[in-house]
C-alpha cells in the first residue's frame, strides 16, 4: 500500500469515532509498504499488509465477511473481461467502463471508487483526480487490480467452454498513472477513511450487493466533501433476498419506505428529500450504461445499470 494512503486512513473497526492507525512497516519499496501492519491505538485491531494488500475490512477478522462469491478464478476472470474486454482487443467488449468515467469531471482531489472490483474506474479516473482509490471486499479483486497495476500487463485466461480457456494479452494505456492510485481490501459499510476527504465518488454496481444499502450511501457520504464533490452512482437493482431483508431495499417495493423504483429513491435521497444526506446533493445527470458480464464463449450477461449523477 502506497504510503501516501496512511494520511487519511481512520479505524474501520472504531467507526463512527474516527481513531487514527499507525502503521509498522517490516518492508517497503519505493514509498510502497508491501509487509507491515495498521495498528489502532484505541481498539488495537491489526489490519496487515501482505505483498503490498492492505487489509482493511474488520468484518473479515471477526466472521462477519461471510464467504465472498468473488473470490473464484473464473470470477476474476469474468471481471476482467468485463472491465478491460476493449482494451483486448475483444470486438463484443462494452465500453460501459469508459462511459461511465465519461460522466466524471476532472475536479483533482481525491476519488473513490466503492466496490470497484478489479479497477477499471479507478484506473481511467488517474487521469481526473489527484489520487485515487478502489476499495472492495474481494481480496481476488483487489490482488488482480493491483497486479495490473504494478506491471500494466497481464495474460488474462478466458474461459471459451468447459475446462477449455485461451489467453487474452491486456495491457494498460500508458496515460494512465499508476503513482496516483491505490488499491485496498475494505468493506463499504465501514470505509477505512476520514471524513469529508473525497471529491470524486463512485458506486458502480453494489447497492444491492450489500445488506444495508443504506448505510453504504450514509458511508459514502460521510466520506465525501461537504462541497465541490461529484457521486456517480450506477445499478442495475436486482434486489435479492439472499443479500439483504426486504426492509433494506431501496426501492422495488409496493408499500412502506423506498416503495417504487430504486433509482428514483435513490435520486430522491441525494436530493435531499428526507433529510436522509446531509449536506444535500443534487442531482445533475440520469440515464443508464449498458455493461456486459462474459462467463464463456457462449454465455453473457448483458445488465442495464440505470445511473445518477450528483454534485454538491
Ligand atoms: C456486481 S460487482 C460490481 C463491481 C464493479 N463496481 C463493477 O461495476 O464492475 C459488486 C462488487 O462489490 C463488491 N462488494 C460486495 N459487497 C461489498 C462490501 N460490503 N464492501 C466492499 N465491496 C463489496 C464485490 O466484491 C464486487 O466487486
């Protein structure tokens, strides 16, 4: 983990007090602590640092991450289509990824991409922001984000049928600047971070992957500047039980809080309505992105990710 992420790390365990972390760093190279470990000095949880992967999601101490359908090779794989597909050279790639970091202004500070998988966002906004980083529960995730960005290029396994697979060569742009970013395993129900550090936001594709789709964006907005800030926001709402009581969906319901469709509820609440986010946002852009998940040769997803925009 990049040194320069230490400045505005707090106790994911101690939230909503934000406690400082020290850190205890065994190895690093080139400002990138790669063995050490993240010390609270009030709760004295240990987060380590392995092979330069910080590990910041308390509930992974403590059984609560529970298992984490994103951790199989063919996942990661799948993902990598999914984000880096174009850049493949893969003519039924989407570009869903470069639409949605087209919707971003370059307002310098810092970004967070929120359950970013495997990156794509969090590389393409390096050219928007002063420095960037994804967090998400996927240590897979993560280590292939972070792989690809320590040496821009990787030999992507795709699977065609069975166990039969062939090697995509992906390489990154060169414009994109890998000293501006950082990747780091986090839950985004309790982001490792201070607040009111954020410029630039993203939730792509995570609301309704997480049982509290509430406490996510109250997270997201505790992290966020209380002004000149931008959230993009994007899902496809499928919400599942398996995932999250009914109570806590945003939207999809016929009566009682958040009745309706999600993406207008969730509009509604990043406008203020409420009194659910303060400071309030307000909204700038709606539409959807078209993104495509790839499981074989033969088999896709293709998922309209409705998005809003929002600035305050
Ligand atoms: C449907 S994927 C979308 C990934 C990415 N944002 C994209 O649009 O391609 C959901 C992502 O959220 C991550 N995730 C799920 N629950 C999470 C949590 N509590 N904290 C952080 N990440 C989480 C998963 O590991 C996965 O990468």
């Amino acid at each position: 983990m990049k040194k320069a992420v230490l400045d505005i790390l707090v106790c994911p365990n101690c939230l909503p007090e934000e406690r400082e972390l020290s850190a205890e760093v065994a190895e690093e190279k080139d400002h990138d602590i790669l063995q050490g470990r993240l010390i609270c000095g009030h709760c004295s949880m240990v987060f380590p640092i392995e092979d330069g992967l910080a590990f910041l999601d308390p509930g992974a101490f403590v059984g609560r991450a529970g298992g984490n359908r994103y951790e199989t090779a063919p996942v990661v794989s799948s993902y990598l289509w999914s984000h880096y597909g174009d850049l493949m050279h893969d003519g039924e790639a989407s570009d869903a990824y470069s639409r949605w970091a087209g919707l971003m202004e370059p307002l310098g500070g810092y970004c967070l991409d929120i359950g970013g998988a495997v990156g794509r966002f969090a590389f393409e906004m390096t050219s928007k922001s002063d420095f960037v980083i994804g967090i998400d529960n996927s240590t897979a995730f993560i280590r292939a984000a972070r792989e690809l960005m320590r040496h821009q290029r990787m030999e992507v396994p795709l699977a065609v049928e069975g166990l039969l697979t062939r090697d995509l060569t992906l390489e990154l742009p060169e414009e994109w600047d890998m000293k501006k970013l950082e990747f780091i395993v986090g839950d985004a129900l309790a982001l490792p971070f201070k607040g009111g550090v954020f410029t630039s936001l993203a939730s792509l594709n995570l609301v309704d992957k997480v049982p509290s789709p509430l406490k996510h964006l109250y997270e997201m907005n505790r992290v966020a500047r209380a002004q000149k800030a931008a959230f993009l926001f994007s899902d496809p709402f499928s919400w599942s039980e398996e995932v999250a009581e009914q109570e806590e969906w945003l939207g999809g319901k016929g009566a009682g809080r958040f009745a309706g469709r999600g993406v207008d509820n969730i509009a509604s609440i990043l406008n203020g309505d409420g009194g659910v986010l303060t400071p309030p946002w307000s909204v700038k852009d709606r539409g959807h992105v078209w993104w495509k998940i790839r499981t074989h040769a033969n088999h896709f997803e293709l998922i309209r990710s409705c998005f809003v925009k929002a600035e305050r």
